[in-house]
C-alpha cells in the first residue's frame, strides 16, 4: 500500500528535476545547427549523431566531467563554412579552435560563452569589427583572430582582459589608433598587430615590450625610434593620404582668365614665335620619352641582381651589394611584347601571391640578405630577410624550364590552394625564362632529420619521446591531408622524408615540398626526388600516394630506432652500432623482431624513459604496417595517423585540474600553433 505521505515529495523531486533539465542548455542542438549551417562537405554527418554530444564521442568535442555541457570544441582545417551564430548557447566552453576554415560572419555571437580560454578562430573569412563586449570573457588567456577580415579599431575594453596572454591581429583590415594595454594587460606575452591599417601614434610601454616588428605593415604608426617621428597635429599622415584628386577635371581649380573688355588691350603672338612654341614642346616631348623608355629599360636590368649565391658548401648571409659577378641571377626579360615563355610585359617581373596579405615586390626580394639553408634535388634553398625584417624561405628551382609556363602556373595554383597547420605554407612564386623562384614561410627550428641525427655524441640534447609522437604525428596529419585534398587526382607527395618534415617557432612539424614532383615527368620523379622509395618504384617507375605511405613507415622506424635510413645494420647480428651495405631500415627491422631481438631496435635515448615500452612496441608496429611489401596492404594516411594518435592520447591542460597559473601550454601538443588539437 502506498504512503500518502510520500507523494508530495515524489512531485516534488519530479518538478525539481524536470525545471533542472529544462534549465540546462541543449548544446547538442546548438553543435547541430552549427553542423547543418557549415559542414557543406559532410566530415561531421557521420560522427556527429544521436541525441546527445556528451554521452557519444562526436569528433572534436568534449564535455565537463559529469557530461552534460560541452567545454571543448576543436574543429581545425575541415573546410567549414558559415556563421558563428548557433554557437552562442554554449556558454561552457573553455577552448574554441576553428582555424583554417572558411568561416563567416562575425565574432559577436562569441560574446556569450563568458567561460573561454583559449579562442583560436585564424585563417577564416570573418569580418565586422571586434565587438567591445569580447571583454566579457573574463577568462580569455589566447586570443587569435589573425587572418581575416575583421575591420574597424581595436576596441579599448580589451584592457579589460587582465588574464590575456596571448593577443594575435594580424593580417586583418583593422584601422585607427593602437589603444594603451601595456598597463593593465600586464600578463601579456606575445602582441602581434602587423599588416593592417593602424595609425597614430603607438604607445612607449606598448613598443617598449614588444618592439617594433610586433607593429610592422601599419605604415601610419609613428612615435620613438625606430618609428618616424610624430610630426603631425591634425588628422595622422595615413588618413590624410587617403584623400584623392577629383577625377572629373572641371572640378580642378581653374586659372585666372583675364578680362578682355573695351578699352583692354591684345597682344597676339607672330607666326615665328607659335612655330617656334611648336617645336620647343616636340623636342621636351621627346626627351621626356626617351627618358621613361631609358627607365624602363634600367628597370628591367635592375631585376637581374642574384638572390642569393653562395660558396660551395658553404653557409653565410649575403648582403644584396654582395649579389653579382659570377653568381647565378634572377633574370626578366627585356623587350617589348610577349616572350617565347609565355611571359608579357606587365608580368615578367611580378610575384604571383596566393594571400592578400603580406605581399611584397620582386625588388623586396633582391634586396634582401641571403643565406643559403641548403641544396636539394630540384633546387636550393635560400633564407631571404627583407628590409622589413620579414623572413622568407625562396626556394631557387634547379633547372630553368622544368615544364611550359601553362603548366607550372597549374601547378602552382594547386600547390598554394593547399592550407594546413601541418603543411609548410606557400606564399608565392616566380616564373620567368631562366628563372623560377618559389616562397614559403621561413620556419626557424630546423628539421626532424637535424633533431634526430645531429650533433650524435658528448654533449647532444636527446630527443625525447613525447616530442617524437608529437613530430611524427603532425607529419602523418599533414600527409593525410595532402591525400584527402586530392583523393580524386591521386596527387602524392612524393618526396616524404625527415628532412622535408620542419619545425616552426612553437615546435609544430610541418611536412615541406609538397607538389614539386608535379614538375617533373614520374620517371624522373622517381630518380631524382631523395624520399624515401617503395619497393614497387623500382619497377613501375611512379610516385603514388601508397608509396608516400611506406617513405612516412620508414620515416616512422627512422623516428624509433635513431638511425638513418642509409645506415644499414647486418640482420645476422642485428646490433645497433654496426653497418653492412645491402639491407635496408625496413628490412633490417623486420629481422630483428622476427628474432625476437625487438629491444635491439629502438633508440638507446628512448630505453630510459619508463612506463613506455607498450607505446614503442605499439608505434612499431604501425611503421611496419607501412612498410609492407604489398602496396594495396598497406593503410591510407588517415587510418595512419588515426593509429598514431590511439596509441598516446596527450592529456590537455585544459583538463579539470587546469592550472589556471600557467603561462604556457603544452608543447607536446604540436597539432596547432598552442598545441591543442
């Protein structure tokens, strides 16, 4: 029998969780809407399902530890278009990372999710101005919006973020003057507001801290050294520049006319004095001529000064009154009309550029200082410092006319539409007769090769093993990426090695040369590139994306071993520190598992780590899935990648014990430029 006692009580813990689950926010609609507005190609459709995000594992997304609202949401480089708008509802979040997508609209909607840390939204198509409510995000550490359109100033509440850490503007259209934060942003590290439209004068505290390449490609900023000195009192000189003759000529200010009344006198000119006016003016028009033809002609000339020559084998910067002589030169051709290369008058001496930012001319690169980085089989690569203290890295083709001009342009566009954190970007290019230039980002620290294989001996800095996984794993996702973005056509890398496999300044590794194998016939492909090489090349004589998949395996056995790939222990006596001609990584690898000898094979620095041994045996066995003899055996980049990252699963910073105190994130992370996927 029931006790009436009781049932007031059950309405009463009914009503009250009832009102609790209608209180707490669906953010599993709002994640859908998000969804159905931006994911045109379908990537989430298959995994983003079910009624709740939090009890499935929906890719990128992750909830608070009692799984009922959404903290993390991290979705970078998967092609999403549209607004940010349904993602105002999710007022938990902690990390938001869309970058590299083609997102829209503007950064209001953001404004409600007040509990954000890190605010990565770079490399998207936003636009509008900053919205002065951003400093309602008390919490915010990073803040990236480099890389879109955002327009307007920068809005002064941004003072108001005390927490800030790190505040990246770049490469967007902002304008007006650079409000005073060095005083109240006292925690900030790192202040990036190059290549926009600011203006004014910059303040002491904020040039002080960060210096003035913090500021570069605002050419109206002006205030102490090395800035130009504020001389102005009204309206700054970048605003009054901007100011333009009126094109219709009535609007022009007319001379004088005299008035020619009665009583007024004229004096006409003699015949001999207009002829004489007549041929005065034909003789300065044709030194005025002769001159702008002489400068053109100058011009052209001028574009053949060296890039960068160096002598072999060695190192060293070049200034450009150093560039000449016997060196090798970056030609443009002279005369009129269109060359036998394809090349007309107006473009023969351009740069092509695949960003609207950033943008520099040819003669910006000549002038610049020149130190070669190293020689490869399709070219030399040069680090090239511009006047602006903008870095680059131009790589010098080796042979003048690898393919027509049609061709190489084709090439081109599909080489620089490519855009991925783990993929070195492309900036540029140069095409002439006898010259072909290519210009990416200058990424400082080095290569996985120089990591791995330098400095073996007394003294060297071992290479630990969460930086290895992070390493290899950025590579195998920038290689997927590269196969997924043209599945269709089959493209390959080509020339997958740890020596194309670069760090940039947060440690990220980002795979390189990407595409230059387009430009030579597969033959020569195969011969030339240095990669490492499938054992089916050596008969069908083609790159393929299978074949990129067994130089990443061998890349992956170099990472676990230590040793190069041309370093060829003898499988008789499988020990590390002797070498024999004749077997190669793979080879020597297998045998050494097959007799059971497995410690034998991994990096003497990695054995004294502990509690890792599972990890090494379980990434072993996905460099030898690679490289398997059997083309169609072997995994896709993807399946690759996805195994890498089963293997360790890197704890984020921002779990619930979230050190809210720190100053960094971690570097192990390398999969964004913070290190959080």
């Amino acid at each position: 029998m029931h006790n009436p006692h009781l049932l007031p009580l059950a309405f009463a813990l009914a009503f009250s969780f009832l009102t609790l689950s209608l209180c707490v926010p669906n953010d599993t609609d709002a994640l859908t809407r998000f969804r159905l507005q931006t994911d045109a190609h379908g990537l989430l459709e298959s995994n983003w399902s079910g009624s709740n995000a939090c009890a499935a594992s929906w890719r990128g997304v992750r909830c608070s530890s009692n799984n009922r609202r959404v903290v993390v949401l991290s979705l970078p480089s998967l092609n999403l278009r549209g607004p940010l708008d349904s993602l105002a509802p999710l007022d938990q979040l902690r990390l938001l990372d869309l970058h590299n997508n083609r997102l829209n609209g503007t950064v209001s909607p953001l404004t409600n999710c007040t509990n954000l840390k890190l605010l990565y939204l770079s490399r998207n198509d936003l636009s509008g101005e900053i919205p002065p409510d951003i400093s309602s995000i008390k919490s915010l550490l990073r803040l990236d919006l480099s890389d879109n359109n955002l327009r307007g100033p920068i809005p002064k509440d941004l003072s108001q973020l005390n927490q800030l850490l790190t505040l990246r503007l770049q490469n967007n259209a902002l304008s007006g003057t650079i409000p005073d934060l060095s005083a109240s942003l006292v925690n900030l590290k790192e202040l990036n507001l190059t290549s926009n439209e600011l203006y004014g004068r910059l303040p002491d505290g904020l040039l002080r801290k960060f210096g003035d390449k913090s500021f570069s490609g605002n050419e109206g900023l002006c205030g102490s050294s090395p800035l130009p000195v504020c001389s102005f009192t009204g309206t700054p000189p970048a605003v009054a520049s901007t100011q333009t003759v009126p094109s219709n000529p009535s609007s022009l200010p007319q001379a004088p006319v005299t008035s020619q009344g009665k009583g007024g006198s004229r004096k006409g000119l003699g015949t001999g004095a207009i002829v004489a006016i007549v041929i005065a003016n034909c003789v300065a028009l044709l030194v005025v001529v002769s001159f702008i033809v002489a400068h053109y002609c100058a011009r052209d000339r001028s574009f053949s000064g060296s890039l960068a020559g160096s002598e072999s084998g060695k190192r060293r910067r070049r200034s450009a009154s150093s560039y000449g002589g016997s060196e090798k030169k970056v030609y443009a051709n002279n005369g009129g009309g269109d060359s036998s290369d394809g090349t007309n008058a107006t473009d023969r001496s351009k740069l092509v550029f695949f960003d609207r930012k950033n943008k520099f001319e040819l003669e910006d690169l000549l002038r610049a200082s020149a130190e070669m980085l190293g020689k490869g089989s399709l070219g030399t690569v040069y680090k090239a410092v511009l006047d602006d203290g903008c870095t680059m890295a131009v790589k010098r083709l080796k042979d003048a006319n690898p393919c027509e001009r049609k061709e190489f342009e084709q090439y081109m566009d599909v080489i620089g539409k490519l855009k991925h954190p783990n993929i070195v970007r492309f900036r540029a290019y140069y095409y002439a007769k006898e010259e072909k230039l290519l210009v990416y980002d200058y990424l400082p620290n080095g290569s996985l090769h120089s990591l791995l294989h330098g400095n073996r001996g007394p003294g060297r800095i071992p290479l630990d093993w969460t930086t290895r996984i992070s390493l290899v794993l950025g590579a195998a996702r920038g290689l997927a990426k590269i196969h997924e973005e043209y599945s269709a056509s089959k493209i390959p890398h080509g020339n997958v090695k740890s020596s194309n496999v670069l760090l940039d300044k947060n440690g990220v590794a980002c795979v390189s040369d990407f595409g230059l194998s387009l430009l030579l016939n597969s033959v020569h492909a195969v011969a030339r590139l240095g990669g490492y090489r499938a054992p089916e090349q050596a008969e069908t004589k083609r790159l393929s994306q299978k074949a990129d998949v067994y130089s990443f395996g061998v890349l992956l056995l170099e990472v676990l071993t230590g040793k190069a790939p041309s370093q060829y222990p003898s499988p008789t006596r499988p020990r590390v520190d002797e070498e024999e001609q004749g077997v190669d990584l793979p080879k020597w690898v297998r045998s050494v598992v097959k007799e059971e000898w497995t410690a034998e094979v991994f990096d003497q620095e990695l054995l004294r780590y502990k509690n890792i041994e599972e990890e090494l045996v379980s990434m072993l066995h996905v460099g030898l899935a690679c490289v398997v003899p059997q083309p169609e055996k072997r995994p896709t980049m993807a399946e690759v990648a996805k195994m890498i990252e089963d293997i360790r699963v890197e704890q984020s910073p921002l779990g619930e014990d979230y050190d809210e105190s720190r100053n960094s994130l971690s570097p192990s992370l390398a999969t964004t430029e913070d290190g959080l996927a």
